[in-house]
C-alpha cells in the first residue's frame, strides 16, 4: 500500500509541473510594418487630433534632383601622339599644360630606318619614271613587231609592280609626317617631326631626350578644352527620369558661387556594378579655366506630369516605410503604404499602381502623426 501512494505522489508532480509550461512558446517579434491599417477615433480623440484634410488628385510633382559629377572630354578631344615607326627622341620641350596649335612640330625623333625608308621611295620613283619610258618604246616596237608580245608584258607587269611598291612607300612616309610629294634627294633626313593632330593642351609627357620610344607607345597627349562637357553620375532610381535636351544648372568646385547652364546630350543605356550611370551634358557657354577630372555639382527640376500627388506632410513614416492615412468614415481612418516618386519641398509623386482608386477621396494632411501614433500602439 505504501508503494502505491509514492507512485501517486510521483503522478501528481509531474502534473503540476508540466501545467507550468507557457500556453504559447513562439518568440514575439516586432513587425518592420504596422500590422492593422485602421485607426478608429472618438468625438474627443477627433477635436485634440486636429485633422486636416485634403482630396487626393493627380498633378505635376517636380522633383530637384542634386547630383555629383566631374569635367570629362569625348573621345573626339583627347588625341594620343605615337609615331608607327620607331625611333630616339632628338627634342622635346614641352611639359603639361603647355598650349599647342594643330599642325605644329611637338617633338623632333630620329632613326637611320627613316633615311633608308626615303631611299627606297626616290629609287622607286627613279624606277618609275624609267619603266615609264621604257613603256613607250616597247609598245612602239610591238605595233612594228619588233618585239615579242611576251616581253612587253613581263614589263608591264614589272612597272606595275614598282608603281604597288611607289604607292606603299608614299603612304609610309606620310605615317611619319614626310610629304612624298616634296621629297628630293636634297631633302633626306634622319630626323622625323610629330606634328599636333589638334589644338589643346599637353596633358601627358611620357618621353625625355634620347628615349627609345616603340610604335606602340604613347609619347604624348593633347586635350582640347573646347569640347569639355559635365560628365554627372545618376543612379538607378532616377536614371528614367532625364531624357535628352533637359536642362540644369553646374556648379564647379573651384567656383562655388557661380553656376552654369548645360543641357543633357545623353543618357546612359547601361549600369554600371554600382547601379550608377552618367548624364553627359553640354555647357551653354563653356567656362575659363576649366580643366578635364574636375569635381562639380549639379541641380536638375525634373517634372513628373499627370501621376497621383500628395502634399508631403500627408506622408508618414514608420521604420522605413511611408504612408498615407485616407478617411473612411467621418471617425475611421486606413493607412495604407505607399511608393514615393519625385518629392520637392511641398509635394510628392505617390507611384503605387492601384493609386488611381483613391482619387477623389480625403486623405489627412496635417497632424497625421497623431493617427500613426495610435497605429503604432495597436501594433505594439
């Protein structure tokens, strides 16, 4: 009988034990958004709220949009100098910065290559001109049958061989600024000049004298400041936004208190891995002193025409995410989420799609934060 009662006593404990044990083991977590949408107000909580309302319409918002952006140069501006035969640097005497005309002598190389190039271009137009002749006496003696019709067109095919070589010869020498045309025999020389393929400034030197430079290298580079334009980074949320012929206002960072008008000539088609593209712009009037990888800031009023407007403090925001509050009833007011666009300094572009159905209606805009409050303590 004792044995049975301990075994009694042991059943018991357990049941106590496990009645114990919390009705409801899930971990309660606060939700990043407000889990009811309608907020209910009595006649005094109505007074003290002080609502204001305002009935939701379609608009233009325009948005400021401020961006970064630096003075960039097309491809078209920046010209790198090589020679495509190579040779020792003889002269040079510029530095960057230096200003060049186009068609000007920058630098001076020599190398016994372009004598023997000059060489072979005279030899071949001596060769020429006496293939030339010979020409015409063959052709007399084949008209009288002098001469066999075979040997007339071996030295056919032997001038048009030479005037192929003449040709290529003249086209090599023009590579290294040789006029073919005004070489003589007085004229051959061991030194070559490179000429400015356009006006601008020095911007690299990449040669001293008595340097070894290869065709495939790089002497100098020229940028013509006169085809500068505003290079400004734009990111994905906006890039949709601009659209050619667009104008806005430049400020660089060396003139701060100055601003200058540009117009969008393009617009990116790609992202970059950043989501980032750019805006090229041209300047009205291109500014003095400006100079290519300068930094600048840049103001653009982008109008988003015909879309659902609210006045911007009829927007709340509860952890990062925006709302508007429209009235149901006279008391009863439902928030619901929302989606902003352009956003200026009074109003707001709402882009939700079902945004349409709410026109016409009273949204509160003025001390919505009251209703937010209460919305926020539901939740909680």
């Amino acid at each position: 009988m004792k044995k049975y009662f301990i075994s009694f006593l042991v059943l018991l404990t357990l049941n106590a034990c496990s009645s114990k044990e919390p009705k409801n083991s899930t971990t309660n977590t606060k939700d990043s958004t407000i889990s009811s949408s309608l907020v209910q107000l009595d006649k005094d909580q109505l007074q003290q709220a002080n609502l204001k309302m305002a009935v939701l319409e379609k608009g233009t918002a325009s948005l400021e949009v401020h961006l970064n952006g630096k003075i960039d140069v097309p491809p078209t501006a920046v010209a790198s100098v090589s020679i495509p035969m190579g040779g020792y640097v003889q002269d040079i005497n510029l530095i960057p910065g230096n200003h060049v005309k186009k068609g000007s002598t920058i630098a001076t190389i020599k190398d016994p290559q372009f004598v023997q190039l000059q060489e072979d271009y005279l030899s071949a137009k001596a060769k020429s001109v006496y293939l030339s002749q010979d020409m015409d006496r063959q052709k007399l003696l084949l008209q009288q049958d002098a001469v066999s019709k075979k040997t007339f067109q071996l030295l056919q095919s032997e001038f048009n061989t030479n005037a192929i070589a003449l040709k290529g010869l003249a086209e090599k020498l023009k590579l290294i600024n040789i006029d073919p045309s005004t070489l003589s025999i007085d004229k051959i020389s061991s030194t070559v000049n490179l000429i400015a393929p356009i006006s601008g400034y020095v911007s690299k030197v990449n040669i001293n004298r008595g340097k070894y430079v290869a065709p495939t290298e790089v002497l100098l580079e020229l940028i013509d400041p006169n085809d500068v334009h505003a290079a400004i980074t734009i990111y994905e949320k906006d890039i949709t936004l601009f659209k050619e012929g667009m104008k806005g206002k430049v400020v660089l960072a060396n003139e701060p208190n100055k601003s200058f008008s540009v117009s969008v000539l393009a617009v990116s088609k790609n992202l970059d891995d950043d989501k980032s593209g750019l805006l090229h712009c041209h300047f009205a009037s291109v500014p003095k002193n400006m100079l290519p990888g300068m930094f600048l800031t840049a103001d653009f009023s982008v109008n988003n025409a015909n879309t659902v407007i609210v006045p911007i403090n009829a927007i709340q925001r509860f952890q990062g995410v925006d709302y508007i509050f429209i009235q149901q009833s006279a008391n009863q007011f439902e928030a619901k989420q929302v989606t902003v666009g352009a956003i200026n300094k009074t109003t707001a572009a709402i882009l939700n799609p079902e945004a349409t159905e709410w026109l016409g209606k009273n949204i509160v805009v003025e001390n919505a934060y009251s209703l937010l409050g209460k919305l926020m303590n539901k939740s909680e």
